[in-house]
C-alpha cells in the first residue's frame, strides 16, 4: 500500500548539490521519522514520499519553492561589532544564533567582515538552491 498523507514513515535519503556531491545522508545512520502533512520535513521531501510504497527508491530535484524557499537579499544585514559581547570574533562562513529584540533566536552565517563589524545573512544555507535527493521508503510505521 503507497504512502499516504497521515501516515508515518521511516526514509532514507541522500542530499546532493547540483554537482552531485553529498551534502547530507542518513544512510549509514537511522532513517528519518515524520508523519506525512505535518510539516516537519520540507514540502518537496513529503510531496516525493506520497505514492512510494516500502522499499521503493527514487532521485527526485526539488525547486527552491519547496524546499528553503528563494534568498532574500533583506535577510543579509550588517551586525555592528559594539553590539557584540568583546570577544566575538566570528569566522567567515561560520554559523553562528543570534537573538532577536523579542528574545527569539534564529541562525545566521558570517559573510564577512565591514568597517563597523560583520555583515550576516540569515538565509537558510539551502535558500535559492534546488535540492537532489535519492530517497528510499523505508517503512510505512503502522
């Protein structure tokens, strides 16, 4: 019986770039675990897994729109470095959380440095980019 929206499913997967190289597995790991609709993986991920029964496998290519979404240039923002406690002195391409003037945190990747301090883009890494996954159903959990 393919998987349906509601069910519960183990998956293997594979990430690659365009260029084919892997970015993240679960391979060697455990598979993933997630109710299809819940919206606890990305929308591409749960919309390829519909229609697969167990042990079925696939390459799928999902477009940024349902993936991290498209970059947003006005989430890359200058951080002044006075607003920093004295020893922050982050790495370029270092991912570092940072905490919104409502307490909220959210993470944000150090592009480099400016006059005044940093400049920050809190874009998902994966934002703009289409995503090849190979995915493998691994269990439909009754």
């Amino acid at each position: 019986m393919p998987a349906k929206n509601g069910d519960k499913v183990k998956v293997h997967y594979t990430l690659k770039d365009i260029n084919g190289n892997v970015v993240e597995s679960s391979i060697k790991d455990m598979p993933i675990e997630f109710t299809i609709g819940e919206g606890k993986v990305i929308a591409g991920f749960e919309k390829n897994i519909i229609g697969m029964n167990p042990a079925d496998t696939k390459t799928v290519t999902i477009p940024p729109e349902d993936a991290y979404g498209t970059r947003d240039e006005k989430k890359v923002f200058e951080y002044d470095k006075k607003n920093a406690p004295g020893d922050f002195e982050p790495q370029i391409g270092q991912s570092i959380q940072m905490h919104r003037p409502d307490g909220k945190s959210f993470v944000v990747t150090v592009l480099g440095r400016t006059d005044k301090g940093f400049k920050m883009d809190a874009n998902h890494p994966l934002a703009g980019k289409e995503l090849i996954f190979d995915l493998e159903l691994v269990e439909i959990v009754k």
